[in-house]
C-alpha cells in the first residue's frame, strides 16, 4: 500500500521502524506517540526504554508531558527555541515534600500547623490541608509532631510533583 494511505499511528510506526534499521546510537523522536492508540502509546513506552536501557540516547520532544514524565530521564523546557531550564525528572520531588493531611479537629490542625517550624506553608483546599515541609523532613516528622500536639491524622498522603506542574512553574518566571 501506498504510504499516504496509512493511518497516522502506522506512519508513526513505520518511520520509528526506519529509523531503526540504521541502529543508531541517538535518536530524535518528534512527537513519538502523535496519533496512536492506548496501547501503541505502551509498544513505543516500552520500546523507548528498551532502547535507553541498551545504552541508545532518545531526545524526544512531546507535549504529552505525562508520556515524557514516565520515560524520561532529563527534561529540559524550551521557550520560543531557547532552553529556559533543564533537570532531572526524579528530582522533581526533591526539592520540597508536599502532603495531603486531614484530621477531625480541623482547627486544632491548622493552629498546630500555623506553629510548626519545620512547615513551609500549607493551605486548605476542599476539608484537607496541604502542607509543605522543608527540604529535610518528611511524612514522619510531621506525623510525630501532630501527634504531640495530640492531633490523629485521618489522612496522610504524600503529593507528588508532576512534570506539568514543574513546567508551569517553570515558565511563569
């Protein structure tokens, strides 16, 4: 068949395919997933790490920054062609620990926030909190730490950073 009767998912195939038969050591995929279904976004996940564990480097360049959260090892953010930061996808989470917490006393929760010196800031949103350690502290000693102020947590739950999150923050500076 003619290439231009493909569906734009097998033309994504197809030209990943190839770009392989050169067995190159750098690839740059454009948009890798564009057009493909659930699960030709899996084969090309998995076929993008599989490559990257052979030791190959894959730059991508995506707006499905879920997709680039999942296989990425960097990430760099790019405005109007010039790079306005780069980093590492596994430290998105490093740079502050963000918990989602609740409790039945609710103001007893936020004055025994509103006092604790490790907690960067915190907010409410709908009935839970969320709050912001340092950099050093985590789950535990904010555990502790309510429970001497004889707060029970009915809630516990470490937030994470995703990639659009960091990205957004990114480009309002």
């Amino acid at each position: 068949d003619p290439f231009r009767s493909y569906s734009l998912g097998m033309k994504q195939r197809l030209a990943i395919g190839s770009a392989l038969l050169s067995d190159p050591e750098v690839m740059i995929l454009d948009e890798p997933t564009n057009g493909l279904d659930p699960q030709g976004i899996a084969e090309i996940r998995n076929l993008i790490i599989d490559l990257a564990n052979e030791g190959r480097t894959i730059i991508t360049a995506s707006h499905m920054l879920s997709e680039v959260q999942r296989i990425c090892t960097d990430f760099a953010v790019l405005r109007l062609g010039k790079k306005v930061y780069q980093g590492k996808v596994n430290e998105l989470d490093q740079e502050k620990a963000r918990y989602e917490i609740w409790a039945e006393d609710e103001t007893a929760l936020s004055a025994a926030l509103s006092s604790g010196e490790f907690i960067s800031s915190y907010r409410k949103e709908g009935e839970t909190f969320v709050v912001i350690l340092d950099k050093d502290k985590n789950a535990s000693d904010l555990n502790a730490f309510l429970m001497d102020k004889g707060i029970v947590l009915s809630r516990l739950v470490p937030q994470t950073t995703s990639l659009e999150q960091r990205f957004l923050e990114i480009l309002k500076t």
